[in-house]
C-alpha cells in the first residue's frame, strides 16, 4: 500500500469519527444542563470524549493526507496537545510560533509519538523552532529504546517487521523526504533529542 493512500485511510477515518464523537461529547453537554447531573460518573464520560476528541484531531494531522501549501495554526496545535495531556503521563510543550506548514507538524506530531513510545512513565515533551531547524526533545523518569527500531528512522530496514505500536517509526522516513528535511537523532540515559 503506498503511503498517499495510506494517509488518505487515515484521513477518512478521522473523519468519519469526529462527527461521533463530537455528538456524544454535546449529548452528555446536553445531560448535565437537563438533570444537573456533574457526579464522578458524568465527569468522567465528559474528559473520555474530550481526550478521544483531542486524539482524533492529533492523528487526522499525524496520519492524514498532506498538500505542500496545507498550514496549521499555533492555536490548533496548543488545544489539541491540552487537550490530549489532560489527565496523562505526558506534558507537552509547543515553543513554534505562528501558522506553520502541516507537512513540517506532522512531522513532529509523529516523532512525539515516537518519544512517548520511549518513556514508559512518561514525561516532558518540548518542541522548539530555532530558525528553519525544529528541535525536539523528551526526558523523563525513565527511557526505554529499542535501538534497532530508532535505526529505522534515519536509515530504513527493507523488511523490518513493525507492530501496530510502532507505525510512527515506519512513517518517518516517508514523511520526512515529504517535508524536504533529514532526521538526526541523539540519545543520552535520559533525554532523546530530534532535529530536523
């Protein structure tokens, strides 16, 4: 399957669940207003829909379909990410100002995934744009990397036998060349760093 077609799957998949999703999270809006009800069960139902909500947005960017002259906002970027660290191990800084070209985010929606993948406990995430270069890095309590599958990143694996878990690794490549950059990774015992 090649990957524009890929991406278009992932595209239509975000598509058709954000609607759902969108109308479950106003109906439980709705609920409250009607009966009062803001109990622990209600609340509960209500930061579910929220974090499925944010999730959904983060993966039609991470996996979509991609045009060269696509931008996405600061602002989009900064509530989607809220939104998915709300309540979770991760902490997400975004430090890239303005509109930037959703070909570029996505690349680094896909490393963060990357990164979360090597922190069990979690941690901080932070991303910067210094000029035209982007620089992530993560630490946290503790890293685990499977060298092998980082190696894939910056110098693809014919036949390397990715899980569910581990597509993001599998897409970088593509998408960095999409995005005209190359990858470099550096890893300490305890902080991973991405520039591209």
């Amino acid at each position: 399957m090649s990957p524009d077609l890929a991406a278009l799957v992932g595209s239509r998949i975000c598509h058709d669940l954000i609607s759902p999703i969108g109308a479950i999270g106003n109906g439980v809006e709705l609920l409250s207003l009607t009966d009062g009800d803001t109990g622990p069960e209600m609340q509960l139902i209500n930061e579910s829909v929220q974090n499925a909500n944010a999730r959904i947005r983060y993966f039609r960017i991470a996996y979509g379909a991609t045009s060269e002259d696509q931008m996405i906002s600061r602002a989009e970027i900064v509530s989607i990410l809220a939104a998915t660290a709300r309540g979770g191990r991760f902490t997400y800084f975004w430090n890239v100002e303005g509109e930037q070209s959703r070909r570029l985010v996505r690349c680094a929606l896909l490393l963060m995934q990357c990164f979360e993948a090597a922190l069990p406990m979690g941690g901080d995430i932070h991303v910067v744009q210094e000029g035209d270069q982007w620089r992530l890095s993560a630490e946290g309590p503790r890293l685990s990397v499977d060298g092998a599958l980082w190696d894939t990143m910056s110098r693809p694996v014919v036949g390397y036998e990715y899980t569910a878990a581990q597509v993001q690794f599998a897409l970088i490549p593509g998408v960095m060349a999409e995005a005209g950059r190359k990858l470099r990774l550096t890893m300490d015992t305890d902080k991973l760093v991405a520039v591209f």
